[in-house]
C-alpha cells in the first residue's frame, strides 16, 4: 500500500493492525526488562525487611523487622531484629541485639551477635562488642570492650583490652 500522511504529516504505511505493527521499545522498558532478568522479584516469603538508603539519615528506636540494611546513616536502638547489613559508607550508631552482623560501614555502640559477626575489609566496629563467633578480614577493624561467648554459650570470655599486651589496640 502507498504511504499516507497521518493528521501529522508523517507518512504511514497503511493496511496493519495495531497489534501486528511491531514497536521499538522504549529505553526505560527495556532497562526495566533487564533488571527484572537479573534481579528477579523474591517471592513473600514474610520476611520484613528496613533499607536505609544513601543521603538518608533515620534515628529513634526501630522494633520489629527481620532485616536492616544500611547505606545512610542510622541513630538508634533496634529491637527484635534478626540480621543487620551495615553497608561501605553507612553507619549505624546505637545499640542491638541480633542474630547476625555484616559490617562494611561503621558500627558504633553495643552490639550483641549471637551468632557470626563479619566485619568486612572496610567495616569498622567500636563500642561494647559481645559475639558468638567472629570473622574479620584483613583491613577490618574492632575496637573496645570485646568478649567471646564460650563454647557452652552461656558466659563471656574476657579478650585483651587497655593494659594487655594488645593494649587496646584495634585487632
């Protein structure tokens, strides 16, 4: 069929239907297929999960979720957490209790792991330190009152603080 100038004046081939004409797609449509390729939804598993971005400061108390994660910077007492991910250039300044703690960032207060405490090459934990095990990568650093708990889980440990022969000195 001849071209034919639409109300526009750009011409248009004639004769296909809306769904047989093939539309390049648009940039942002495509980045968003992309991304749901390689980052595909979770399914809702109930877990309940607290992301404080970049550029984002949070502080108070915060009760009650599964997961922290940690870009900004957060002041505050978090209860009834399980997991905290303290991510290179966030900061968490406070106190917990939790199950287990990467930290890439900065950790600055109490902080009680009952189980594994990462501190990444970059992570930097002071304050009240109480942990279950322990993982620390070279270029990682901990500072302050740090106590393993025993085998049998129930007590501390007491490890070198100011006076011992670390003498207060980061690990």
């Amino acid at each position: 069929m001849a071209d034919a100038p639409n109300d526009i004046g750009v011409p248009v081939k004639s004769g296909g239907t809306a769904a047989s004409m093939v539309m390049p797609p648009r940039a942002d449509e495509a980045l968003r297929r992309f991304t749901d390729l390689a980052y595909p939804p979770k399914p809702d598993d109930g877990n309940r999960c607290l992301s404080v971005g970049r550029g984002t400061t949070l502080s108070g108390e915060v009760t009650s979720c599964d997961k922290l994660f940690i870009e900004g910077s957060v002041d505050a007492k978090l209860t009834n957490c399980r997991i905290i991910e303290i991510a290179e250039g966030g900061l968490f300044k406070g106190s917990t209790t939790i199950d287990e703690a990467e930290v890439r960032g900065r950790f600055e207060g109490d902080l009680v792991v009952h189980n594994r405490l990462l501190i990444r090459a970059t992570g930097w934990v002071s304050g009240t330190i109480r942990y279950g095990q322990i993982q620390i990568e070279c270029g990682g650093r901990i500072f302050g009152d740090i106590q393993a708990r025993s085998p049998g889980g129930a007590a501390f440990e007491v490890l070198p603080q100011v006076g011992s022969p670390a003498g207060g000195r980061p690990f």
